[in-house]
C-alpha cells in the first residue's frame, strides 16, 4: 500500500501543472518536477541534490532564504507556510521572472521537508498592468475630456463626473453627485430619455443618441447631445451607464439664425421675382404685339431689336424661375426616405421622352441601388444630369447616355455619361458655379444654374459630385450618395431605349 501511494504521489507531482519542488531541512532538493525543468532551464539531475538558494533564489534574496528554512526548521514557523506569495525567481539563463509560491511542511521521519508550488505569474503581471494602464488612460481621457463624461447608475444617480459637466451644468462636484439627471433634464425631454434609457436596460438597443435640454444650477436652460451606452457585468446584468455630453447651445442658436435668415432670403426671392415677372411677361407682351400687329410698317433693324428685347425678356424670366429653384434647394431640409434610384431614372426618362424621341436618343440604364434621400431633390439631380447629357450632344448625331452605379465605401456612386461635345480645357472644377456657361449660349442655351443646383442638393445628402472628361469622348457626371441598407439594386426597366 506505502508503495502504491508513492507512486500516485509521484504521478501527482510529475502531472502537475505548476512546478514542484521539494527541499529538506537543509535546503537541498529533493524532488524537481518537469515543469520545475520548462520553467527554471534545469533539468531534474541536475537540480536534485543542489541548494535551491543556488539555483532559483536571486543573489539578493539568498542570505534571507537561507536564514528563512533555518527559522522554520526550529520554530515551525513561516508566513510562507500555506499561503500564496509573490517572488522573484532566478532561472538558469541569469533572467528573473515573477512567480507565485505555495510552500508546505512535510514531516518526515528524521527532519520536515517542504512541498514549494510555484507558479509562473509573468502573464499574469502582464495583464494586470495592462488593465491599471487601461485604467489610467480611462481615468486621464474621463476627467481631461473637452467635453462632459459621465458615470450613471441605472436608476439615473450620477456617480462620476468630470469637469466638464460642472461647468455646463454650473453644480459643483459634491452637489452634482447628490443629483440624478432626471433632476437637471427638461421636463419636455424627460420621457424621451427615460424612454431610450429603458429599452437599453430591456436590451433592445446598445446606445442611444439624443439632444435634450439641460436646467442649469442658476435655472437658465442649456441644449446637449448625448450619447450612452450600457455596461454589463459578467452575468449580464446593469452596472451603469457611460454618458458623454456636448454643450450644442451655441449651435441651436446659429441654426435657428440660419433657418431665420433662409425663410427671409426666401420670402425676399418669391417677392424679387413675383415683382419683376410681370414686367418682364409685360415687356413680352408689348413687343411681341408690335412684331405680330406692325411688322409690315417696321423697320428690317427694329424688327431684329424686337426680337432681342423678346429673346431677353424669356431669358431673364428663365433665369428668376432658376434662381427661385436654386434658394429653394438651400433653405429646404432633405426630407429623408428610402429612395429607389431605379424609380427614379425611369421618371426622369419619361419626363424626356419627347426629346429622346426627337434626337433619337439611345440611353441605357443598369441595376440602380437603393439609398436615403429626398425623392424630389434626387430626381430633379438625375433629371438635370440626364438632360444635359442629352443636350450637349452635336446635333447631327444622335446622343448616347448611360446610367450605372458603382458601390464604394458606405454607399453609392452614381455615374450618367455621354458621347457628346466633352469639357472645353480644365472647366470641370467651374461647371457648378452659380451662372457658369462653359459654352456659346446661342449654340447651347441654359440659365448657368443646373449645376449649381445638383451640387447643393447632393452636398446637402453628404454626397460629392464631380464632371470627368471621357478618353473616347463626351463626359461622365458622377456623385455619391449614402446607402439605404433596407433596399437592394433594382433596374430602372428596359435596360435601353430609342
């Protein structure tokens, strides 16, 4: 039986997954198993039968070791004994690692040995000063934020704060902290917070954006945009809510400024041209009477200035009615939707049909994607672009104009080329100026506004548009626009039409 029991005792320690060494009374060792090899660089016939001081003790360490097996011979006594504590160790290369040590007492039959566990703790220490690094980078980030940070408690209890809250809110440290911020939120925008704030506890969402109001220590009101997200214990359950606040006052105050001084420029441009339309359809009027009524009696020349203060008058009514579309696009917000380019490309061929038919026109239109806009505004886009393309084409050959779509990064790029007359030298960075003309208005007549236009309404849709020059030539237009994720590319119909 004593037999049997050493040998289980031996399959223990060999098996064991943290070095184990045994030393008598007199610090030599007894028993090194395999991972004591992996771990120390010594081999077992090595180390069996040496002092343990001399192999894994530091230099330093070793007059204390020494005097530490001494006492606990004598007096039974260790604070090692028992309990697990921190050292450094040597190993054969001359390297010092952390390790965590477990020591035992063995009685034996003439004097104790001792049972040392000892663990390589090097990972450990790794990730554990990795986290108080963590920790510290958080700390310094939470309190140095420009802007306010927060720690909430699921009821809405505020456990930290930095800085900057105290200064938006005007409380100081201690008195913010005996608060909740359902105790400083607006009560118009109360319901909506704790709205968003149950559904993250119910888990229906991870975060939650908003803007909201603040009430101020002095009791004056301040606008905020919020964002939260939840952190969960292991279990799963609610510890408290990370919120960062940024003081948006001062751009509530500039957007309502802009909204007010658009609807002004608004109100100007609709009274601007409702007051120079009837004098110029008057000034229409009267010389196209006298061309029609007294053209036998006029002059060859005033006939011509007749025709030219006609021809101005269209244009200049032209140009107010572009004018008009033009502040229109700027002081009305997108009203954002999911948007089926396909639909949309196929209404702007319809509204062309007549002069596709007249031109003999051959356009083809690939799989258009879906993606987030206003439907309007995205139509009058495609529309513009579709029907310059058609435009700037030699009239004696028939225009070709093709419509494809590209994804790229978090979105689209939507392109509509042609083989017209190209782009005259570096023009392509002028072409969506106000007024700009690139070409003869009597070959080419336009109001210089088209453009102009398209821009601001794909710029308004956090979208870019640019004009290419084709190598073969003619011209691609191509802008980019966000996607909708619901919607899926869909054609436009026939994928060509004369």
């Amino acid at each position: 039986m004593a037999i049997q029991a050493s040998r289980s005792v031996d399959a223990i320690v060999d098996g064991a997954p943290d070095a184990v060494v045994v030393i008598g009374a007199d610090g030599d060792v007894l028993r090194w198993n395999g991972r004591a090899e992996d771990l120390f660089g010594w081999s077992a016939s090595v180390a069996v039968g040496r002092r343990l001081g001399d192999l894994i003790v530091p230099p330093a360490q070793r007059a204390a070791h020494v005097a530490g097996i001494e006492r606990v011979v004598r007096t039974g006594e260790s604070r090692l004994i028992g309990r697990p504590v921190e050292l450094r160790a040597l190993r054969r290369d001359g390297s010092e690692i952390p390790v965590e040590l477990t020591l035992a007492r063995v009685e034996g039959d003439h004097e104790p040995a001792f049972v040392g566990f000892i663990r390589d703790i090097r990972e450990r220490q790794e990730t554990m000063s990795a986290l108080r690094d963590a920790r510290e980078v958080f700390r310094l980030a939470f309190h140095n934020a420009p802007i306010g940070m927060a720690l909430v408690a699921p009821d809405g209890r505020w456990l930290q704060v930095n800085d900057a809250i105290c200064s938006m809110t005007g409380y100081d440290r201690e008195t913010l902290l005996t608060k909740s911020f359902q105790d400083i939120t607006h009560g118009e925008d109360l319901n909506a917070d704790l709205d968003q704030v149950r559904r993250m506890l119910a888990g229906e969402i991870a975060t939650y954006d908003m803007e909201k109001r603040y009430v101020r220590a002095d009791g004056s009101i301040i606008w905020v945009q919020l964002s939260v997200s939840l952190v969960r214990d292991d279990g799963g359950a609610p510890q408290y809510f990370i919120s960062q606040i940024q003081d948006i006052s001062e751009r509530k105050r500039t957007d309502a400024e802009f909204r007010r001084s658009n609807a002004e420029l608004q109100q100007f441009a609709d009274a601007v041209a409702h007051d120079l339309a009837e004098p110029l359809r008057t000034i229409k009027g009267f010389a196209d009477l006298l061309r029609s009524r007294h053209a036998d009696v006029l002059a060859p020349d005033a006939r011509e200035f007749l025709h030219h203060i006609s021809g101005g008058a269209l244009r200049m009514d032209q140009l107010l009615h572009a004018l008009l579309s033009y502040t229109r696009v700027g002081s009305a917000a997108p009203q954002w939707h999911p948007v089926e380019l396909g639909e949309v490309a196929r209404d702007a061929l319809a509204d062309l049909h007549a002069t596709i038919l007249e031109r003999g026109a051959a356009t083809t239109v690939g799989d258009l994607p879906g993606v987030s806009g206003d439907p309007a505004q995205l139509r009058q886009v495609v529309h513009n672009l579709i029907a310059n393309a058609l435009k700037f084409t030699p009239p004696q050959r028939p225009p070709e104009v093709e419509v494809e779509a590209t994804p790229i990064v978090d979105g689209w790029q939507v392109s509509i080329s042609d083989r017209g007359i190209g782009l005259p030298g570096d023009s392509a960075g002028r072409a969506f100026e106000l007024f700009a003309r690139l070409h003869p208005g009597d070959a080419y007549p336009g109001t210089g506004i088209g453009l102009a236009v398209c821009r601001k309404i794909i710029e308004r849709h956090g979208g870019t548009i640019s004009l290419e020059p084709r190598p073969d030539g003619g011209t691609t237009a191509s802008f980019t626009l966000p996607a909708d994720r619901r919607a899926t590319p869909r054609s436009a119909g026939p994928s060509a039409a004369r």
